[in-house]
C-alpha cells in the first residue's frame, strides 16, 4: 500500500488509487453496475459506492490529508457540506465567491435554515471575530473572480480547537498549493469539474474531511441527496488528476507571463494575479501558496469593451467555467448575482497552450 506522507505529491497523482496484486489492471476497471450481490461489503451503488469512486477517492484523501467522499458535482459536494450546519446556525463565507455558493446561502436563509453574514475574503480580523458566534467559516482563497488572498493558515489555525466548523473551497488552489486540513481546517471542497478533471468534459464534486464523524455525515447527505457521481464521471476525474501537477505548472507559468503583460498594456485599467508582486495579497499568497494559480482577472475600460474583446477572441475560448487545458474568458458581470462587479471585468482561466500564442489572441482581442 502506499503512503502519501512518503511520496512526493506528483508521484502519489500517478500511482494512487491503482488495483494492488499480481495479474491486477493499472487502471481501476470502469464497473457498470448500479448493484451488487449480497454477501460482501457493497451491495446498492448508491449507498456504498462502487470501484471507481474509491480510487478517485483514495487520490484526494492522499493529496489532502482526509477522508474524501465524490459527488456528482461540485454543487452537489457544497451543499453536503452546508448540512453540517444546525438549524437557525450562523455561515459567514466571502463577499466575493462562487455564484453557487451565495444563491445556496440566499434561498437557505430566506426559507429560515440558517442566517449569512458576508466579509471580505482579506479581513482577517474579522473572520477571527467571528469564530465564537457562527457555526460556520467558509473560506475562498484566492477568490472567484477578483482572486482576494484571505489569510486561510491564521484563521484555521484559530478555529481549529472551536465548536465554529472552517470549510476551505480549495478549487482555484487546488491541493498541490495550498492543503487547509494541515492548517486546521474541518472541510475541504473541491469542483473536481475544474482543475482535478482539467479537460472539461465531466462534472463532478469531492470534499475532504479532517474527522471520520464529519466524513460519515457528509457521505450520508450524499446518499440521501441521491447525489452520487457516475461510474464514467470518477473515470474521467481519476484520469485528469493524474496529469494534476504538469498541467498546473504550465498554465501558472503562462498566467504570470500574460499577467506581468497585461499590467503593462495601456488598455487594461487593472489586472489582479496573485504572482504580481503588486498585488495586495502578494506576500499573503507567497507564504500561504505553493503555487499562484492559472486564474487571473483584468478590467477593461468598460462593458462595451469587454464584450467586444470576448467576441474577438479567436485562440481562447469565450465560455464559462475553468481550470482546463485550454484557456477560457468571459465578462463576469453577465452571470447572474455577479453584476456589482466592474462592468469591463473579464476573468480568464489560463490552459496550457503556447503563451505567444495566447498573448497575440489577447492583443488583437482588447485592441480599440
């Protein structure tokens, strides 16, 4: 069996979750089936899974450092997790976050489930004061879209011996730079959609618990929810993480070199990157991270300009979603519960492609 505190992270992505024994596949076999006869430890698919999950499992748990459950989204993973909250309990989560996230809170705290409160992702002070009262942190660092640096090592560290459960949306980190259950933190979330899968084709969710009492009760709102991921789903997932770590580094080498250029294109009003040395969670990110990321988002002088470069793109795909091969871009303040943002704000997520290449697209794209 091997032990991930003996392997460095990119070999553990290759040789994890693998069928073990002599005459045994490489790759765990893709199972087709929704049951299984009595007599062993699975029986319905829904319940107790299936081979699949468990190596994709295994892969995370490893990389994170807890017991790991997959979802059939990441949605599906998030709102697991928001079960743990009580009743009428309080969730404090950023004012810059994943859509998804801030509906789920909205419509919960409108029906009474629990009450919201906002701040923002680098007021460290006040997430600190808010570990005796609420019942949970939800932490997004760097955050979706303006990529804030929220100091995720001092408030896990802060909470870790409270009643207040700290939940990390790991997604735009990923665990190969930054792994909050180390820290402190109780949750890990991740849209394995995103970065884990990298190829844009599947939707899936997983999460990462510090405790086993966590991880039974998150698994079991996953069957209750019905909220399982398919058998080609965690084949997929498993496939794509594997490849995790030469993917990252290519597209966060190419985000700080587009971004060390857009800074200085006089069509950009701002550019945040958490690599550039201007940015305000620079220092932050540099101790906290172990990498900065492929996602970056830039402001153009307006709405008008932002759609007519998103149109213009040839390169770089305009579509939603991210952490793929390819790169993608699109103006934020369209999406629905995003439209405080600046009006000019595009939000890039940086793929793997030669970086001229990406750099002529962007130029010919926001030229007047």
């Amino acid at each position: 069996m091997r032990d991930p505190e003996k392997l460095e992270a990119e070999t553990w992505l290759v040789s994890a979750g693998r069928p073990e024994g002599a005459g045994e596949p490489l790759n765990t076999p893709l199972v087709t089936a929704s049951t299984f006869r009595h007599g062993a430890d699975r029986g319905y698919s829904r319940n107790e899974g299936s081979p699949g999950w468990e190596s994709f499992e295994a892969i995370v748990a490893g990389l994170e450092g807890g017991e790991a459950t997959s979802f059939s989204s990441g949605m599906a993973a998030i709102s697991a997790v928001i079960d743990l909250v009580p009743v009428g309990g309080e969730i404090v989560y950023p004012d810059d976050c994943y859509q998804g996230l801030a509906a789920l809170l909205s419509k919960g705290a409108s029906q009474g489930r629990w009450t919201v409160r906002k701040l923002p992702a680098e007021d460290t002070d006040g997430w600190l004061a808010s570990i005796d009262s609420a019942a949970m942190l939800w932490l997004e660092s760097p955050s979706n879209p303006l990529l804030a640096i929220g100091d995720v090592s001092r408030i896990c560290e802060a909470a870790r011996d409270s009643a207040t459960l700290v939940v990390v949306d790991n997604t735009f980190a990923t665990p190969l730079n930054q792994r909050p259950l180390e820290r402190g933190a109780d949750v890990v979330v991740h849209s394995a959609t995103k970065y884990i899968g990298g190829h844009s084709d599947l939707l899936c969710g997983i999460t990462v618990a510090r405790s086993s009492k966590h991880a039974e009760q998150i698994r079991s709102s996953r069957t209750i929810q019905g909220a399982t991921p398919g058998t080609m789903e965690v084949f997929l997932a498993t496939r794509g993480i594997r490849t995790l770590a030469v993917r990252l580094r290519a597209a966060e080498a190419n985000a700080l070199e587009l971004a060390v250029r857009l800074q200085a294109h006089p069509a950009i009003m701002a550019t945040r990157y958490p690599g550039l040395p201007e940015h305000p969670g620079h220092e932050l990110a540099a101790r906290q991270l172990d990498g900065f990321g492929s996602m970056i988002s830039f402001d153009l002088v307006d709405a008008s300009a932002a759609d007519h470069a998103c149109e213009r793109v040839q390169l770089i795909e305009h579509a939603t979603s991210l952490g793929g091969v390819e790169s993608t871009i699109e103006r934020r303040a369209t999406t629905p519960g995003q439209e405080h943002l600046p009006p000019g704000l595009l939000r890039m997520s940086v793929g793997i492609e030669a970086v001229e290449d990406l750099w002529a697209d962007l130029e010919q794209a926001i030229a007047p």
